[in-house]
C-alpha cells in the first residue's frame, strides 16, 4: 500500500514537471512566431 502510494506521489511529480515544460515551450514558441510576423 505504501509502495503504491509511493509511486503515485513521483508519477504526479513527473506529471507537474511535464506540464511545466510544456508550458514553458508553449510560451516560447508564441513568442517566436510573434518576433517572425513582426520581422515580415
């Protein structure tokens, strides 16, 4: 029971640290479409 708990708490890590990248990447990417449509 403690090992399942365990496992569930580091996969919602592993969740939040995805969703942070993904994010993060996200942004970026607006970011640089917003520099290339300025530059044209």
């Amino acid at each position: 029971m403690q090992e399942h708990f365990h496992f569930t708490t580091d996969r919602a890590k592993i969740q939040k640290q995805y969703a942070a990248i993904f994010f993060f990447v996200s942004a970026q990417l607006s970011s640089i479409q917003m520099y290339l449509q300025r530059r044209n």
